[in-house]
C-alpha cells in the first residue's frame, strides 16, 4: 500500500516537472543560490559629516560679502502710482521697469558703483559680524523721481552709484556704532595713511539739512543719520534709523564726484 501511494506521487510530480510542457512553468525570475551560501554582513553605517558651504565656514558670517548686485535699483512697476499736490493739481509719477529693464550706472562700458561704498560696507559686515541692509543703493533717474521729485532731489548721486542707504542689522538702535565703524575705516586703510583731509572728520552744521544730526564728512564721502522717523521714502519704509553715504571724491580720478545728466543717464536699457 505504501508503495504504491508512493509511485502515484511520483508519476504526479514527474508530470509537474515535464520540461516538454513550458507553458506550465512559474513565470518570474529564477533565483540561483551557491554552495554555502551566506548573507553579506554590512558593517554599521555612520553618516558621513557634511561639508559646509562657503557662507556656513565661519559660523559668525552669516552674511555674504556685499558687491555690486546689492546695488540695483528697487524699483518696479508693480508699485503704486506716487500722487503729488502741487498747488491745485495733482501730478502722476510712475516706477521705472527695475532691473529687467536697465542696468547699473555704465563707466568704461562696465556696470560701475564707486569702489569705496562696496569696501566701507564689507569693512562695517566684518568689523560687526551682522549684516549690512541696503535699502537704496543705485536709483535709475524714473526710480529718483518716482521716490522724491523734489528738484533737490533731481542731482542725486543714486543716479551715479555714488550713494547707499543702508541700516546693519542687529545694530538698528545703535546707528552711532555704525558711523564709528566707517571713521575707523578710514584711520585702518593704509591707502589713507598720513592723509588728513581722509582721516580727519567735520561736522555739517548748516541748518538746511532736514536732519536732526548734522552729518560727518571729510574728501571722500559725505555721512548721514537718519533718525527713525527721517527720510522716509519708498526705498526707506522700515522703521529705523539708517545712513547714507556719498562720495564726494573720486579717488581713481582724482576728483570731485558731481551730477551730470549724462553720467545718471548712462546705463543699457532694455525694451
Ligand atoms: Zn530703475
């Protein structure tokens, strides 16, 4: 009885096995194993460290180093129509196109914001450790109008790259540390050693200045503190104090930096 159960089993298996009849087969993939046979055994893993980026190297630069692009025109025309009363009319002035449609103040065919600014704001970033906001660095003249169309304000060296306005971040409330920072520039760069007139600081103290603080100055750049709630425009709409620096000087040529409508007018444009 026992083996014939047996050869039933065996013909029935044989059957399944019948290589003459693939269309029995399993379908998928066969897996071949070897002799002895074992599992691979993978050593823990421990994750690697990450290598820094450049901004993350020193941990107290948590800023980037200022250049030129920090410079471009805030306008746009996306802001609002600037209305102004003048006696019973109202005049109109439209942002200029911003960045996607002029460029930076153009001097030897190359877009061109006065060294000086660049290196007084990355001296300032180092010597604090924080970081420098520009809030208005250069203004297209249709940007300078639409900010402030006053005629005063129509031969103003934003339209040359020759002034920024800026606040450093952390220091909002003590701009004074910040004006003492751009003195000691000037007392730190040796190409300003033995040079008074860079050195050596005056006061504006002339009465028009429609600021409380009279400004610094020496040859080369003319200083300003905002107070909180001076100087307001467009470009200034945080709520602290800032500064402005102009250059007066230009140390590269040798002399005075003043408006031209040529030099606020000369930068590519773009339909
Ligand atoms: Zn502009």
């Amino acid at each position: 009885m026992k083996i014939g159960l047996a050869l039933f089993l065996g013909l029935f298996l044989g059957g399944c096995t019948d290589s003459s009849t693939p269309s029995s087969l399993p379908k998928g993939e066969y897996i071949f194993r070897h002799h002895n046979e074992s599992l691979v055994e993978v050593e823990p893993m421990i994750p690697l460290k990450r290598t820094p980026y450049p901004w993350e190297e020193n941990r107290q630069s948590h800023y980037s180093k200022i250049t030129k692009d920090f410079f471009l025109c805030r306008g746009s025309p996306l802001n609002p129509v600037h209305l102004v009363q003048k006696e019973k009319e109202i005049l109109r002035y439209y942002d200029c196109g911003g960045t996607q449609k002029h460029s930076l103040p153009l001097r030897d065919k190359k877009e061109f914001i006065y060294p000086v600014l660049i290196d007084l704001l990355n001296y300032i970033q180092t010597k604090s450790e924080k970081r420098v906001v520009v809030t208005c660095g250069h203004c297209c003249p249709e940007h300078n109008t639409y900010l402030n169309p006053s005629i005063t304000n129509q031969t103003s060296k934003h339209m040359l790259g020759a002034e920024v306005d800026f606040y450093v971040q952390g220091m909002e409330e003590q701009p004074d540390r910040v004006i003492d920072l751009i003195l000691a520039y000037y007392n730190e760069q040796p190409k300003y050693k033995g040079q008074k007139e860079f050195q050596e600081f005056k006061r504006y103290e002339k009465e028009d200045n429609k600021i409380f603080t009279p400004p610094w100055f020496n040859k080369e750049v003319f200083i300003k503190l905002f107070q909180k709630e001076e100087g307001r425009d467009f470009d200034n709409r945080h709520p602290y104090s800032y500064i402005s620096i102009q250059v007066r000087y230009d140390w590269d040529l040798k002399e005075p930096v003043t408006y031209s409508w040529d030099k606020a007018f000369r930068n590519f444009h773009r339909r």
